[in-house]
C-alpha cells in the first residue's frame, strides 16, 4: 500500500488550538533556528504538528535532495514521499507511530529533554546517501503536545538505514527501537574517556596524529591505539565517522 503524507499524522501527535496570535510570536525563534543553521552548516529543519508541514527549511536541503528550499517547504511531508525509498517510508511510519507512543507515555514535563534520531536513505536523482536524521522538541501545547520540533540532518557514520534512538539529555542510558522485534529496548550510553574526547576535539580542529601526540604529551603509537579503541567502541571507519557519531550523539 502506497503511504502518503497524511499517515504521518495521527492521533498521537496531533495538535489542537493553535491561535494566529501564537504563530505571529514565532519570529524570534525562527530567527535563532536560522543563526544555528548559518552557525553549524547544519541541515536543518522545523516540523509543525499543527499546521502539518514544514515552518521552516534551511538551504542545506538543496545539496541533499536537489529540490530548492521554497518546494521543501511547500512539499512538507511529501519530500519523504519523492527522496525516500518507498520500503524506507514504511520504516518511517513505523518510527514516527512507535515514537509517538513513547513520548506520549513519559510525564509531559520531560518530555522537551528528549532527542530521537535515526537512519534513511535521502535520493538526489540517481545518487542515495545515507542520512542521520534527529527530531527534538522545541516548542510543546499546554498538555505536553509537541507543537515544533527541530530536525537536523547529517551523513549517518552507519552502512544500513534504521539505528532508531531515543535519548534523554545527561543521561547514560537510552531507548533503541528493534524494527524486527517491533519494541523499545533500554540500552547503556557509549562513554568516552578523557583522553578519546581531546582525540576527537584536536582531530575536528585540523590536528595530525603527531600534532595530537605532542599536544597531549603521549607517543604516536599511544595515540594510535587509542583511536583503534575508539573506532572500535563507535563502530565506525574513520575519524571523520567518530566525529559524526560524537557530535549525533552528543559525546562531545
């Protein structure tokens, strides 16, 4: 069966109530999501659960999916229906229902410190690259609805679509959805050590391995072993994959 945008909106994240007054007092925080974007090169995005589109798409979406910003926009949810695989949109309905539910069942009050994030293949005409994609509320209803949720896209340090996470901020543990068991499962965090996060800092500012050895006062080797230990624990292939992961998952 073919999904369409609507399937994306259901009665768990439905939003009720919304005045014109409200949205006219959304300048100052649309303003900031363009001076994050402008500040990190991040693709990013705002979901409206009310208005059940896109409040706002930053230029990076073009390099992605090869549609100009202005058709993102008026597209909305339709973009996953033209750039995802149709097999994938499934997976996304699945996410986007399982998700829902897990938020509905945390108290309201916590419900803003959580991120979700995932992974889906974006096509640009014949090219298909594997995205990580993460959701997190910035604005709630009353009732602890989510309202607007801010989305950033970044190339997923993973081989395969899916890794469905839910994490609260400061928190050593978190949620990872099982698509073939079709459940939440509590999971331990990945901890860095001291020495692995200065790694990844100096690497992400330009540093050589013996740059990183003299700064840190360790020998060449050292170093190397430390970033096969942590290549290890990440799962990834490179320092530029560590880093992705790091900073998707708030390591650093």
């Amino acid at each position: 069966m073919t999904a369409s945008k609507e399937d994306f909106f259901i009665p768990a994240n439905s939003v009720y109530n919304i005045s014109d007054e409200e949205y006219e007092r959304m300048e100052l925080l649309l303003n900031a999501t363009r001076a994050f974007a402008r500040a990190t090169h991040q693709c990013v995005y705002v979901i409206d659960y009310f208005r059940k589109g896109f409040l706002y798409v930053s230029d990076d979406i073009e390099v992605l999916c090869g549609e100009p910003v202005e058709k993102v926009q008026e597209f909305g949810y339709d973009l996953y229906m033209k750039h995802v695989p149709e097999e994938e949109v499934q997976m996304l309905l699945e996410i986007n229902r399982e998700g829902f539910k897990m938020a509905n069942a945390i108290e309201p009050e916590e419900r803003k410190e959580y991120t979700i994030s995932y992974d889906f293949h974006l096509i640009n005409g014949k090219k298909k690259q594997l995205i990580n994609h993460t959701l997190t509320p910035i604005l709630m209803t009353r009732d602890g609805r989510i309202w607007l949720a801010l989305c950033t896209i970044a190339p997923s340090t993973k081989s395969e679509p899916g890794n469905v996470v839910l994490k609260k901020q400061g928190e050593n543990w978190y949620y990872a959805y099982s698509l073939t068991k079709h459940q939440w499962e509590t999971k331990e965090a990945v901890a860095l050590t001291e020495t692995e996060r200065d790694i990844l800092r100096l690497s992400s500012q330009g540093y050589t391995m013996e740059d990183i050895a003299a700064q840190l006062c360790r020998s060449v080797d050292t170093i190397k072993t430390y970033k096969k230990r942590l290549f290890a624990k990440l799962e990834v292939r490179s320092i530029a994959e560590a880093l992705s992961y790091a900073t998707n998952y708030k390591l650093i």
